[in-house]
C-alpha cells in the first residue's frame, strides 16, 4: 500500500493517465485485447513496476574476489 503513496513522478503520471484512457477506450469500443494492454499500462503505473524501470531489471554486481597477484619473471634480453 506504501508503494502506491510514494515516488510519484512526472512519467508514472503520464503511464497511469494513459492506462486510464486506454482503459475508456477499450470499455467503449468493447475490445478485450486494449482492456488488457490497459490493465497492463495502469498496473506498471500503480505498482511503480516496468520494463526495466524503477530498478526493474537489475545488473548483477561484480563479485570482489580477493586473489594473489601470481609470482612473476623478469625477461631480459641479452645481446
């Protein structure tokens, strides 16, 4: 419920305005598949969910190995 309260931006507004009007749109016309996309649309929005949106889609961090450095040789070169 906290989720739905908080981080309300400019762009979320727009998704939910959006899923509101396709919503309408697809009551109206009587079409089921712009009644799901609606649905779709309103429920990123209210969720604050997306397509890789909102930390969506996270990339793993690199895990920090501690290793030793390997012993090395010093080539030289003789004339």
């Amino acid at each position: 419920m906290k989720r739905l309260l908080i981080g309300w931006n400019a762009f979320r507004i727009i998704r939910l305005l959006i899923g509101i009007a396709a919503l309408v749109q697809g009551i109206i016309q009587k079409e089921g598949l712009v009644l799901v996309a609606a649905s779709w649309i309103l429920f990123g929005a209210l969720s604050n969910k997306g397509c890789c949106g909102s930390a969506g889609c996270p990339v793993p961090r690199p895990i920090n190995k501690t290793s030793e450095v390997p012993a090395y040789e010093e080539v030289t070169v003789s004339k």
